[in-house]
C-alpha cells in the first residue's frame, strides 16, 4: 500500500443537489450522473448500503468511456463514502491509498491491464464498500463520493459524482439524515500481571491476557500494540495470531477492522533468556495505536496504555 499527496476532484454539485432533493422526498432517483469530456465519459450509480452485523455493505455500478481516438491507460480514482471503507474493485485491479480526499475519507486508487481502454470502449466496475459503523433504525446519507479518471495528473480529466445511502434496520431510505463518521480513535486497554515461569533449559515463558477496545467508528485498518518490557522480556508470539505479524517488541491485533465497541482477546506469550533472576523483574507496558493513512488524535490517549508487573519465578 503507497501513500501519496491528496488527488484533487471534481464533483458536479447541480446534478447531486437534485439527486438529493429527489431522496429527501422519496422519490427514486434519475439515471446515473456522467461527465464527460473530450476523451473520456464517466458515470456512476447511487450506492446503497445495507446494515449487516459487520456494518453497512454494498456495491457501486460505474463505467468509463474512452470517447477519443486513441488507446489510453488512465488511473480510476473513487472517494470512498467512508474512511477505510473500500472493500474490491471487479475486475481485480492493483489499487492503493492516495492519501485524504477530505478529513478522514479517502481516494483510492486502481490501474492495471482493464484501465487502457480503446478508442470508443467502454469498461464496468464494480466496487464494493463496508462501513463498520453500527447500524440505525432511520436512513443516512453521504452525498459527494465520486469516481473519476487520472491521465498523467493527480488532476480527473473527468468524473462522475454518486450519492450514499445506508438503508436504515426498518428498511427505509426515505428522509436520511447526514451520516457523521468520528475522526478520533476511541482505544483502551487492559492488561493483567505477567508471570514468567522457568523452564527446563533455564529460559522464562509466561502468556498473559490483553485486552483491547475500540469505541467508535474512527477509521483504522489495524490496531498496532507497542511493547516496554524490561531488559531480556520479548515477545515470542500471540495467540490467535491469524495472519497478523508479531515482533518482539509489538504486534497487531488479529482480526483487522473492529466494529464500534467491538473487544477482543489476545495471549501474548513472552520470554527472558537463562540466567534471568526469579523475582521482581520491573514494569512493562503495552500502548495501542492505529494504522491509517491520516493522522488521528484519540479521545482519550491515557487508556491506550496499560502497564503491568512482570515477576519471575524458578520451577518448584
């Protein structure tokens, strides 16, 4: 995943504020948006998302047509309606993070063999999204997403704006209200004593429980644990550790995104060489952070620490 200065956009605001005054009154809305201009014609449909357990998912119906008269490789460009929203793009495309398109949403980014396209050929995308945000029982919207095609700039040489809808748990997508993501982390955690046992060849090994919660819907693709442990004290593992990396002195939480509120649990298993003395070995820490393209402050940073003794004893 590269990360790169913001891409700029455009979005045609008259064609949405009509889209919206037709949602607001509950009729259904007109054909899909398009721009187009002398080489190529995007559009794009109204994306509607629906709750689920995991959040709100669905998938965008959008085309681009090279309307010049040579072949062109272009980039697809899509403002997702939410930070760390993006799910696939079909047909598979390499796509990466092109840094903020307005507070915590982002551009992504997609190129490869079906961004060429020839003169008067036209291409269909789907891209399917997950809002890990808790659903409600009344409909919400985001209005100015927008797919777009880059041609040797960070600049759209056209783009198609669409709207989103997040179908309410009633099933309801009438009168939606302003869908507001939180742009700070919400972390905490907790974590127990460590005791180190000794083992048959002279080393230290003990597992302790962490715990770690995420409060609200702040955009993360991964929480990463910083450890401060006492000299000789590394990580040798976590448990369940699903395809996340450990290193012994951190680790990221397995399970990527969490849902707001959402805990889990992790063994963290932890060593010290031979020749480590029984007793009292000092204080350890671990401190949670998120990983994502833009910087975000937390609610409240004193929880995203949580200390903890490690003690040693020799076999009895």
């Amino acid at each position: 995943m590269s990360v790169t200065m913001p891409a700029g956009r455009r979005v045609a605001a008259g064609l949405l504020g009509s889209a919206l005054a037709l949602l607001a009154a509950g009729v259904p809305a007109a054909a899909a948006p398009t721009e187009s201009t002398g080489t190529f014609s995007v559009t794009a449909q109204r994306l509607v998302l629906e709750p689920t357990d995991g959040g709100y998912v669905g998938t965008l119906n959008a085309s681009v047509t090279n309307n010049g008269p040579t072949a062109t490789q272009f980039t697809l460009a899509v403002r997702e309606p939410a930070g760390a929203s993006f799910g696939q793009l079909d047909p598979s495309e390499a796509c990466w993070w092109s840094g903020s398109a307005d507070g915590v949403r982002l551009q992504v980014s997609c190129g490869g063999s079906t961004t060429r396209l020839e003169p008067g050929a036209t291409q269909q995308y789907r891209v399917s999204f997950q809002v890990r945000t808790t659903p409600r029982d009344y409909a919400m919207i985001v209005d100015d997403g927008y797919v777009g095609v880059l041609v040797d700039s960070e600049q759209p040489v056209a783009s198609a704006p669409f709207t989103t809808l997040f179908r309410s748990t009633k099933g309801s997508i009438k009168k939606p209200r302003p869908y507001v993501q939180a742009s700070q982390t919400d972390i905490s955690l907790n974590a127990g004593a460590l005791h180190l046992d000794r083992l048959a060849d002279g080393s230290l090994q003990g597992r302790m429980p962490l715990t770690v919660r995420y409060g609200n819907d702040a955009p993360s693709f991964n929480l990463g644990i910083l450890a401060s442990l006492p000299a000789g004290v590394v990580i040798r593992g976590i448990e369940p550790a699903g395809d996340m990396p450990w290193f012994p002195d951190s680790f990221s939480v397995p399970g990527g995104r969490f849902m707001p509120g959402e805990e889990r649990s992790v063994d963290v298993i932890l060593t010290a060489p031979a020749g480590t003395p029984a007793g009292d070995l000092g204080t350890g820490s671990y401190t949670a952070s998120s990983d994502f393209p833009v910087s975000l402050t937390d609610v409240s940073p004193a929880d995203n620490t949580a200390s903890f003794t490690v003690t040693a004893a020799d076999a009895s």
